[in-house]
C-alpha cells in the first residue's frame, strides 16, 4: 500500500516537472549590458554610490545572495550586491563539492511516508540537473561507491537507490548499479577486501564551489547587477512609510572595507542572505528579535590523489558516531568529510585537531589494511559553518527547519536562511518571489532556470584542444584553464607570458606540481580579487589543495598584484602576512605543522637513532652539532645537484622549531620521529637528506685494485 502512494505521488510530481520545462524551455533573449568586459570594482563602488534608488539591495556574497541578485536583474529589476568580505569567502567554498539531491532524505521520505521530505528531494534533483547544464564547465557527473559488507544490505541499499533515479526521472545522470566484490575492487582497489560482500554505484553531481558562486555573481554582474565585495553594512537606513505610517527598510549605510569611505545605498527592498550571519543582520533590523540560526561545523581534509581512484568517490553511510562521510577525488586530490559539530558562528572558522583525526579514522576503516593512511597526508583541512535555520514562525523554535526559510520582518526585511548548496537558484527564485509581493515590485517572471553561467556558453569538453594549439600551453594547464574559466578561458590564455622555452610557448606556473598560471593572478584582479588571499583561496584553489603550495606561491602573488594595484611595500608585506596567517589557521597550516613540533618523545629504536645520526654527519662535518643552508649546499654541490638558496631556506625553516637559523641535531631525530608515526609524510629536507646520503654511499673510494694495483 506505501509503494502504491509513492508510486502516485511520483507520477504528479514528474507531471508536474513537464509542465514547469515547458514553461521555460524557451530562455528569454535578455540583454546583456557588460558582455564583452566586467566594470572595475571602482566602477561598482560608484554606481552604488550614484544611483538614486534600487529595487534590491542583497546583503550578501555566497552563493544564495549571488543567486538573489543574478535573479533579480534577470527579471528587470535594478538590483545591487554587497559583501564584507570576497564572494564566496564563506560556508560556500567550504563544502563537500557535491551537487546533490540527498538520498538521505529520501530515505527518510520512504519509511516515515513524509511527503515534505520527497519534495525536498524531488526539487533538489531537478536542481542539480539544471545546474550541471548551466556550468557544464564547472560540474560534472561522479559515480560514488556504497561499498556493502553484509549480505542483507545489497537488496536494501539497492531499492533505495532506485528509488532515488526513479525520483530524479528524466533527469537521471546515469543509472545505478551493483557491482560483485571483485570487480567493486578493481575500480577502487584501496577499498578493504575483507567481508566485503560486493558494493553498490549511484551518480550525483560534484563541482568548484567556489569558482561555481564567482560564475553566479560575475554573470549578475554581466546583466547590469551593481555588486561589490569589501563592502560591509554598517546599519540599516530606515524611514517611515506614508500610507502606513510604518518605519521601513529603505537601504543600507555601507563601508568599503578597503578605503573606508561610508556611503548609503538606497533600495525598495533589503534582502539578507548573509548565511551564518543571518542573525546579525536581523538584529540590525530589530534588536530584540530571536536567534534563528544554529551554526553548525563542517571540517573537510584534503589528502593525496593515490588514495582514491580518478573518478569514483566512497560514501560510509554509517560511521561510528551515525555521521555520513565521504571519500571523493577533486581537482586531483582526495577530499574526506565532513563533521558536524555545533560551534559558534565566526568569519575565520578553523579546523580542529580531533576533526582531522577522527576523518582520518573513518578513512582507516574502509581502506584496505596495506593502505597506510598517515597524518602527514594531510595537504590542508578546512571548517565550513552550516547555517542551521529554526522557523521564526514555527510554534516549536527549537526544531530545525529541514529545508530553507523565507520569513519578512515587520519594517520589510527579507532573510533567507537555511537550505544547501544545490538549492540556491530555487532558493533565490523564492526569495525574489516574496520580496516582490511584499514589496509590489514591478517585475517579470523568473528566468534562471537554464540561463547560462559565466563561461558556460561555448564551452566543450575539447575546447582545451584549441588552448594548446593556438596558445601554446601545456596540455594540463590547458585542460585546467577551460575546466575552470570554460570560454573565458581565452581571455587569460592572451595575458599569460612567454616563457622564452621551446615548450610550453606561454603559461608559467606559480608551483611546478599545480597547473595554476602567473596570467591567472592578472586575470581574478579583473574577477574583483582585492587580497592575495582572494587568489590563493577562490580564483585558485591552491590554498585548499596543498597549505605549502600555497605558501609558496604566495610571494610571487603577491609581487604581481602589487605591480598592477600598484601596492606600497607595506602593503605587500602586510598581504603576504594576511595570507600566511590565513593559512596557518583556516586552511590547517597550524595542524599540520604542530604535527612535528608536539612530537617531543623521540620514538626511534637504537638502529635507527645510529642510521639517522650518521646522516646527520654527513651534512655536519665539522660536528657542531647543527646544521644549517651552507652545510646543505656544500653536500649537494659535491654530488652536482643544485637548489636555489631561497628554496632551501624555506626547506630547512619548516624544520627549524626554535626558528634561530640551523637545525639541530634533536629538532632531526625529532622529525625522523615524525616520519616513521606518519605524523609527517613529505618533509622535504628528510627526503632531501636521504637522497643525498644514497648518492654519496654509492659513489665511495675507488679502490686500485680495480685497475690491478697499477698507475
């Protein structure tokens, strides 16, 4: 009987479906007043500051307020965009890079017969589907792996994931299927054999979240939106309505976070879509009102790419305290996730130690036991806050709402809260809705759904092709300029810089392991990127792949910023200083690094405290004790290998606890310590030295009897 009811409940939504397609099938021809290039951030600033009155003002820069604001000009209506910090420096590109419909809910929806959650579901799916057509650049089907270790799961796991492309109908990826244990092993061979029954594949979607909310915003831009990032609220502008004779939100008395010049912007309606700041803004509005918003932390690590395949992620639907974790490739690294832990709501959320650890111990229970899965791996961690919402209106506040909230305060405050990363075009359609009703705005109907996002337009998957022949870039870069920039990726192909070698002809990378390019730097200052942070963390995403990488890059980026800003050298400092610290504290700069300095029990037998300390000599000759970038130098000069003076200073220095110049000998054992717990796995300076020691070891005394004891 509940099969029947589901089964009837399918058949009118997927009517329903048609009827919506149908309605926009055909995208309205909209003007595009910047389509050949974005205004300056200056020209931004002073179209906020000279324009009489907007219809919107969204107080916001996520993925929610870009998606209000490309909506709103979409419909014809004189929208505007700020935010304090950069686009998307928030919750929404700190997330599992998943495009998804939740199958948990749909689990939910089956056995409690909730009609609630199947629509959350069903308006997901349709979401994802539209969102992998309208940044096909950007986004992508990815199999993920349900990996089954009892018999009686496969048939439950199995109907529920059918039932899941039942639900997504015509907008099913790609069917699911079941795979035998020998052959769920040969797509994902690190996966443990052991009482492995066989393992189960669905599709969902995984995208550059937050290249995904630039594409949002700089396409709002595009049609006319007036946005701005560094650009905070400082208070509410209000005025008294004189029909009603009400106090009303009439705008927003802004700040450039840059200059720090004040000036007010004017609009008929305020929207806040400031995610886990939701409440701040709402107090603004009315200081007594309640807190709506339940912050929640989501932790993320990244580690190697070798521990998962290419394309196929792992989902344990049941780890040892209840949460879901996945196991997913992206951007040729492995991403592990994520927690959900309450915490308090801040702007520099930061990664714990005992987060990263209990990741890394979910991983451990689903790897094969040959897999050694070690702290060091950890290439950088990161912490998103989910903005957890109660209904303002619901009678229980203390319950979370399970979707989104649109809720309207007394003076006209429009707040959107809530919700996920997949929704936020629905979301935003919602929000304008209520805000136009609520306002009487004069406006047209939505047209969001299969409006192409910055760069999707033109793209192909073998656009890279015409990067390498006509530019002359390295086949990755090439591959990693289109998946990122789609057919804007031409426009930083013409910046990037001759290389002066045979190949590739243009395009130098920043860090020799990561296609990243110097022309990239040139083109987000183009994409509103103010701080070396904005580069590192959202225009790139070096900062989230590999904290040292980054690290590295950083001087370089700085320098070109600062020649096109035309930055002060205090400035520069100041910025490579900003982006060091963002680093260490929120990308899990700190974690890592902490991983040698808390290691002060040496843990080495005596054979290995004899191996390490006579590799130890071989660089300390003189037996000071200490080593330093002149011992170094001198040891690789003998064997012909040659490293820069500056790169080896920075390999010693991640070594150099105490920070005064040379290591010594117990600051060595203690990183060899290190080495051998997998607490740390890719010191430079420890492979740098075993290296060295082989070389020498090989070459040795040539003896005389090699030429029979003669001349």
């Amino acid at each position: 009987f509940y099969y029947i009811i589901i089964i009837i409940i399918i058949l009118f939504s997927t009517l329903h479906l048609f009827a919506q397609l149908a309605h926009v099938a055909a995208e309205a021809e909209l003007k595009v007043p910047f389509a050949d290039e974005l205004p300056s951030r200056q020209a931004q600033l002073a179209a906020l500051q000279n324009t009489e009155e907007f219809d919107v003002l969204v107080v916001g820069g996520g993925a929610t307020g870009a998606g209000c604001a490309l909506d709103a000009v979409t419909r014809n209506l004189k929208t505007a965009l700020v935010e304090r910090s950069d686009f998307s420096s928030g919750t929404s590109s700190r997330s599992t890079k998943l495009i998804h419909g939740g199958v948990r809910y749909l689990q939910k929806a089956i056995m409690k017969l909730d009609y609630e959650q199947y629509m959350m579901v069903k308006e997901a799916l349709h979401e994802r589907a539209n969102l992998l057509e309208i940044a096909p650049h950007l986004s992508a089907p990815l199999p993920i792996m349900l990996p089954v270790y009892k018999w009686w799961q496969l048939p439950y796991y199995w109907a529920g994931i059918k039932m899941y492309d039942l639900v997504a109908g015509i907008q099913c990826l790609k069917s699911s299927y079941v795979l035998s244990k020998t052959k769920a092993l040969e797509l994902f061979p690190m996966l443990k054999k052991d009482k492995l029954v066989g393992a189960i594949v669905y599709y969902d979607g995984q995208h550059n979240d937050a290249r995904m909310n630039m594409a949002i915003g700089l396409t709002a831009a595009r049609y006319g939106a007036a946005v701005a990032n560094y650009t905070e609220v400082v208070r509410l502008l209000k005025t008294n309505d004189p029909l009603t004779g009400k106090e009303r939100v009439c705008g927003a008395r802004c700040r450039d976070v840059i200059t720090g010049q004040e000036f007010d912007v004017k609009a008929k309606c305020v929207i806040n879509a400031t995610g886990p700041f939701t409440d701040s803004l709402r107090k603004m509005d009315n200081e007594e009102t309640q807190n709506i918003c339940q912050p929640s932390a989501g932790v993320h690590i990244v580690i190697p790419g070798y521990y998962s395949p290419d394309n196929m992620g792992l989902l344990d639907p049941a780890t040892s305290d209840g949460r879901v974790i996945f196991f997913l490739p992206w951007e040729k690294m492995t991403i592990a996730g994520t927690t959900d832990t309450p915490t308090n709501v801040t702007a520099h959320p930061i990664p714990g130690e005992d987060d990263i650890n209990f990741i890394l111990n979910e991983v451990r229970n689903y790897l094969s036991p040959d897999v050694e899965v070690r702290r060091g791996d950890v290439l950088a961690a990161w912490s998103g806050i989910r903005p957890l919402v109660t209904d303002p209106s619901s009678k229980d506040t203390q319950s979370i709402c399970r979707n989104h909230i649109v809720s309207i305060s007394d003076t006209g405050l429009v707040t959107i809260a809530g919700g996920k990363w997949t929704t936020y075009r629905s979301m935003a359609e919602e929000t304008l809705d209520a805000a136009v009703k609520a306002h009487n705005l004069s406006s047209e109907p939505c047209k969001t759904v299969g409006l192409m996002l910055e760069g999707g337009k033109g793209w192909t998957p073998t656009l890279y092709i015409r990067l390498v022949q006509d530019y002359g870039l390295e086949n990755e870069v090439a591959q990693h300029l289109a998946a990122t920039y789609g057919s804007k990726a031409f426009d930083v192909a013409k910046m990037a810089q001759v290389t002066g070698q045979r190949w590739p002809i243009v395009g130098k990378r920043l860090v020799s392991e990561f296609p990243y390019i110097e022309a990239e730097v040139l083109y987000a200052i183009k994409e509103y990127a103010c701080t070396a942070i904005d580069v590192i963390a959202r225009r790139t995403r070096l900062g989230f792949l590999n904290v040292q990488a980054a690290d590295e890059a950083l001087p370089r980026i700085v320098q070109i910023m600062g020649k096109e800003l035309d930055w002060s050298q205090e400035r520069k400092t100041a910025e490579l200083d900003a982006a060091k610290k963002f680093l260490y504290h929120e990308m899990g700069y700190r974690s890592r690094s902490e991983q040698l300095t808390k290691t002060t029990e040496i843990n080495l037998d005596y054979q290995e405290v004899v191996r390490y300390k006579k590799r130890f000599h071989k660089f300390d000759k003189e037996s000071k004790g200490f080593i330093t970038t002149v011992d170094v130098q001198q040891v690789l000069e003998s064997i012909n290998v040659d490293i820069d003076e500056n790169a080896l200073h920075e390999i010693l220095n991640e070594v150099d606890l105490n920070k005064n110049g040379q290591v010594e000998i117990d600051e060595f054992m203690q990183l060899m310590s290190a080495v051998k717990k997998g607490q740390v796995s890719d010191s430079r300076l420890a492979i740098l030295m075993k290296s060295a020691e082989e070389t020498l070891d090989k070459r040795g005394p040539v003896t005389v009897d090699r030429s029979g004891g003669g001349v």
